[in-house]
C-alpha cells in the first residue's frame, strides 16, 4: 500500500487526511494518508526513512520554508516563490530524491482570477512573511500582473505597517488577501486592523482562512458591498494539484 501525509506542527483537524482519503476510498486507490505531526524539522528526514511506502508529502506551517534544505531538487515556481508545500519522494534502490513543489500558488491564482474585473490592479497582501503569503505574492504579480504591496505589524524595506493603510491607500489598493491567522477559529471575533468603512463595491477581500466559513474580515467587507471569498475553494484546488505532482 502507497503511503502519503501531512508535514506539520501543530496538525488537528486535517482536511488534507479527510479529503485524500475519502478520494482513495472512492477511486478504490491501495493508499493511505497520513498526519505526521513533529515537533522539528529535523524529524522530517526521520519520518521519510522509516516509511519505506511513502510516495509523497504535502507540508503545512511552520516547515514550508524550512524544508527546503532536506530536499534534492525544487520545481521552477518552488524556486521563485522560497517554499514547498509539495514533495514527491522517489526511489531507486535505496537512493530517494526529493523533490519540492507548490501547489499554493496554483490553488489561489485558480481561485481567485475568476472574481478579478480590470479595475483590480493593485493588490495587499496582509500578513507577508509565511509561505503561505509568499505563493500568494508570486501568483498575484507573475501570474496575475497586480502590483503588491506586503502589509505587517513590523515595518521594513519591503513592507508597510497596519497604520499606513488609509482609505486613500484603498482606493488605489481594491483587492485585499488577507495571509494571517486573524479570525481564524476560535478567534473569530478577531479581524485585521483596517479602515473597512473605505471599503466599496469594487473591492475583493480574499480571506485563506476557511474555518469559519466567513471571518469578520469577509463579514466587514461583505457589509461595505465588496467581493468577498473564503480560502476553502483554494485548499481543494491545492490538494488536486498535489495529487499530479505525486503521480507525474
């Protein structure tokens, strides 16, 4: 029997687990999904040593970058973008090559271009330092040819803070991809800080986080008549797009 998994600390509830499962069952594929929830990086090369049946990983937070290290070879986008959510494990005797991909950027563009109309040019990425972000940025500006700006709580060459968005910045800025964990359950009274009362009807606010289904962050820009879209269509579009990369 194929094995295949989760990287990732801390794991819960997996909708990775439920939904490569459930596809096995259904397809009446010989294979297992799996969590493998560890402490370290380092447990990594582990877990992939001591399960001579694993076919492929799927890596969530924290280790999406810090994977790369482990890995023989990346994909060009994998490259371009700094993470790996994606890892196809061959071998050849008692040889493994490991290769890294990311299906994130493939799951949000296929997601999200469907809702852009031609006044979206300029886009905020709150939230810009996880690997999650970094597909998110990579997949707006080269595949979507939006301008980005990154926004975080600390200030750098490359980033803005909380503070420098005005609504005068929102009127440039109409799509809004919210990369944090603000809102997420059970924080979901939470939201990032924003000046929602700029918001419009032509607005986008893209929230990755599906669980609610809507966060006070969609709720707030639902009220002010903008676009609004969970991340749930994203993670399903990811995990198909995982699925070819294993088996290509």
């Amino acid at each position: 029997m194929k094995k295949y998994g989760l990287l990732g600390y801390p794991l819960g509830h997996s909708f990775s687990r439920d939904f490569f499962n459930r596809k096995f069952q259904d397809e009446n594929i010989d294979a297992e999904y799996l969590n493998f929830e560890i402490p370290e990086i380092g447990f990594a090369k582990e877990i992939i040593l001591e399960n001579p049946e694993l076919c492929g990983l799927n890596v969530t937070i924290p280790y999406k970058q810090l994977i790369i290290p482990y890995l023989n070879d990346l994909s060009e986008e994998a490259q371009a973008i700094g993470a790996v959510n994606v890892i196809r494990i061959t071998r050849n005797g008692k040889k493994l090559h490991l290769k890294g991909f990311n299906s994130d950027v493939i799951g949000f563009v296929k997601s999200i271009q469907p809702l852009l109309e031609p006044h979206h040019k300029k886009a905020l990425i709150l939230g810009c330092t996880g690997g999650a972000s970094k597909a998110v940025r990579y997949g707006l500006e080269t595949k979507l040819n939006l301008e980005v700006k990154g926004v975080s709580r600390r200030p750098s060459e490359s980033n803005i803070t909380y503070k420098d968005v005005t609504p005068e910045l929102l009127e440039e800025y109409t799509v809004i991809v919210n990369c944090t964990p603000s809102g997420m359950y059970p924080h979901v009274n939470e939201c990032p800080e924003l000046p929602y009362e700029a918001l419009t009807s032509k607005h986008l606010l893209y929230d990755l986080i599906y669980n609610p289904e809507e966060t006070l962050f969609l709720q707030k820009g639902a009220q002010q008549g903008a676009k609004i879209k969970n991340g749930m269509e994203m993670l399903l579009l990811q995990a198909i797009a995982s699925w070819d990369f294993w088996n290509k």
